[in-house]
C-alpha cells in the first residue's frame, strides 16, 4: 500500500481503537510484513515513520497512515 519515501500523515489512536490520541506527518523509512498468528493467517504490514515534529521514529498500521499529496 505504502512504500518507502512516501509521505504521510499519520494517528494514533487510544488503546480501544479510538483515533484521536496524537497526530502529524511524516515519512515512511522501513516496512515490515508479516503473517498474523489468527486462523486465518493474514499477512499485516506496519510502516516505520519518522515523525517530524516529534524528530523520532514510530511504527504504525496502514489504517494509521494517509498518502499526503
């Protein structure tokens, strides 16, 4: 979905799912996938983002991230 380079604004969201926590953008450095341990054995992808106004590095979900265009 996303790939290295891309710029992106990202959310975090409160333990139960609740989107709102904090908020930024920033620039996607590294993937990661790997095959979830439910039955169903689906394949997640996270993204490493350097968060800009925070100057470090957080992984987040696909569903925690937007393309800045």
């Amino acid at each position: 979905m996303f790939k290295i380079g891309d710029y992106v604004s990202w959310h975090e969201g409160f333990a139960d799912g609740i989107p709102g926590r904090d908020s930024g953008n920033g620039i996607i450095i590294d993937t990661q996938s790997f095959l979830g341990n439910s039955q169903h054995h689906q394949k997640t992808t996270t993204y490493k983002v350097f968060r800009g106004r925070h100057k470090d590095f957080m992984w987040f979900e696909g569903r925690d991230l937007k393309l800045k265009g």
